[in-house]
C-alpha cells in the first residue's frame, strides 16, 4: 500500500510480431515464479525436498514466435527505478473475492467491486498475469477487454487501468501497464496578494479622480 504518494499509469504497446529471445523468455518466466512465490502462503506440514509449491505451465521455443500471453505491469518511481515487492490487483469480472482489494476511492461503476488476484512485483519492478480465450476483443464492435489493473490495497490511491485483454485475430496483441509512484504534494499554498500594495494604487487613482472632477468643475 502507498498512502503518502499515489500511482498513475501509462499503456506500453507489446507488438504481436515482436520476437521474444528464449533466453530472455526463460529469464521472465523465472522472474514471474519468483514474484508469485513471495507472495503465497505456504502450508507444508511435511517440510522435505520435493514437497511445496507446484506450478505448471508452458513455453514457446520457437525464436519466431510471438510473446506470451501475458501482460506485465512494470511499476516504478518517479524517477523510473523499479520499486520491487508491490502488489498489483488483477481484475476480471469472475475473479475471486477480495474484500481489500482497493483501491481508495473505489472502481469505475461498471466493474464489479472487490474482485481481483494480485501477484507482487520482482527486482525489475515487474509481474505478470497471464491471459485465456476469453480476454480476446474486437474494438470494431465497440468491445473492451475484460481485464483491469491497479495497485492493491484500500488505502492505495492509484489509477485503475480497465478495458485490457488481447485484440481479436492477433497472436496475444496486447498493452502492458506501467504504473509510476508520483509525491502528493498536496494542495498548494494560494498564491501571494500584494494587498497593500493595491490599496495603495487604489488610493492613488481615486485621488486622481477627485483632480479630474475638481478641473472639470
């Protein structure tokens, strides 16, 4: 949670024909592990090798093939270091129950409150969340994705990023989200009135007035 500051956020286009090195698939799909295991919380009466955690999931090899997808939100500092161990919200309309999701101030009025998963950000600044068949949409027809994301928490106060997904036709076309921690500097001071410095010029015009009245009789 943030309460001194605030998020806002930026899209960052991931092209469908970006080719995606496997080492550097490899390297995120680490990454994501990392940032998904920080986070849960593991009961493991047992406590021998073999026992805890399972995953399961898939990688394309092919050094032609498109990105994953999954979309990434990156979040950092003002000045663009990544901030590591931020939860982010992940929202679709069927998500899970999550009366602390946030953020402060609530959603917009067509999505469904207090639904999200969340998954924490790794030394990049990073997680990532991946997407099914159902976050595809046609903007054509006037659709939007059904996805969201914001910083989690109810005391969080953060842009809320809604309509993501992957466009129609494509192969995991797609925004990744870049959230940015800005300073509240709160409400500005108003601004210097040189009070006497006009009453002052007032009193001055006023008795060049009552000159011009005495010449013009």
């Amino acid at each position: 949670m943030c309460e001194a500051g605030k998020f806002r956020s930026q899209p960052v286009r991931l092209d469908d024909k970006r080719c995606v090195p496997l080492a550097e698939r490899f390297a995120s799909l680490r990454s994501w592990c990392e940032s998904v295991a920080v986070g849960a919380i593991v009961r493991n009466e047992v406590g021998v090798p073999g026992t805890g955690p399972v995953a399961f999931g898939s990688i394309a090899y092919a050094a032609s093939s498109a990105a994953a997808a999954t979309l990434v939100v990156r979040v950092t500092n003002k000045d663009g270091a990544p901030i590591e161990g931020l939860q982010v919200a992940w929202y679709w309309p069927d998500a899970p129950d999550d009366p602390y999701a946030g953020p402060q101030g609530g959603l917009p009025p067509q999505m469904r409150p207090q639904r999200a998963v969340t998954g924490f950000t790794n030394i990049n600044g990073d997680t990532g969340f991946g997407m099914g068949r159902g976050a595809y949409f046609f903007p054509s027809q006037g659709q939007i994705g059904p996805h969201a994301t914001w910083i989690y928490g109810q005391a969080t106060r953060s842009d809320v990023i809604l309509g993501l997904g992957m466009l129609g036709q494509t192969n995991h076309d797609h925004y990744d989200v870049e959230f940015v921690s800005v300073t509240d500097e709160g409400t500005p001071p108003p601004p210097d009135f040189p009070r006497e410095e006009i009453l002052a010029e007032l009193a001055r015009v006023e008795e060049a007035i009552g000159a011009i009245r005495t010449m013009i009789g």
